[in-house]
C-alpha cells in the first residue's frame, strides 16, 4: 500500500516561495496519480494539482496556473509542488494523496478518488 508524507510547509511572506514534498513509498504495479489539496479553516478542501505515476505529466487548478508547478523526481520516489508567488488566500493546510490511475490523466477535482492522503503541512502566507 501506498504511503505518503509531506514536508516543506512552513511561514512565508506575500510573494515568497515554497517547494513542498511528498516522499512515497510502497509502489505497485497499478498507475496511480498524485494530487495536492489544500484546506483552509472554513473553506472545502480544494484540489490545486496532480501528477501521473504513467507519464509524468502533471495538471494544475487554472487560478494557481503559472504560481504552482508539479513535478516528480527522475527516482519517482518523490513529487513536489514549487509555489511561487504565494499570497495570503494560499494559506491553508496542504496535502498530497494517492489514488488509482483509472483514466489517460490525473485528476484532482475530486478529492474522493483519492484513498491515501499524508497527515499535511502548513503553509502560511502572512506579512
């Protein structure tokens, strides 16, 4: 079974940048994907990128398009989201899930497709 955890959350100010990591462990044979997802207090859990085991390619939410980039290591035993140009609304309690590659691309806007999630890092934006 799949297990994952993330690392590099931390406090940052508006316009500063954050690279967080997702270490997975307990590969199989299946594809699978990658989603990040993030949660402020209040707010619904908001899938913001995923990335496929299968090929690499990676997706991302449109109004973190161009600030957010998924990528995976060469060993693919690790994947990052770099944040750039965070802002305060970016605030929230980030994580990374596992899920089962069922179709020809990740997917993250349902986070209910996702089975194992990591226990999250916090990211805050704040002056």
């Amino acid at each position: 079974q799949l297990q994952l955890v993330e690392s590099g959350g931390g406090l940052v100010q508006p316009g500063g940048s954050l690279r967080l990591s997702c270490t997975v462990s307990g590969y199989t044979l299946e594809y699978f994907q990658i989603g990040w997802f993030r949660q402020a207090p209040g707010k619904e859990r908001e899938g913001v990128a995923c990335i496929s085991s299968r090929d690499g390619v990676a997706h991302h939410l449109r109004s973190v398009q161009g600030r957010f980039t998924a990528s995976r290591d060469n060993t693919e035993n690790m994947v990052h989201l770099q944040m750039n140009s965070l802002q305060p609304e970016d605030t929230a309690v980030y994580y990374c899930a596992a899920g089962l590659l069922v179709s020809n691309s990740c997917t993250f806007r349902n986070p209910n497709e996702y089975d194992i999630w990591g226990q999250g890092t916090q990211v805050t934006v704040s002056s």
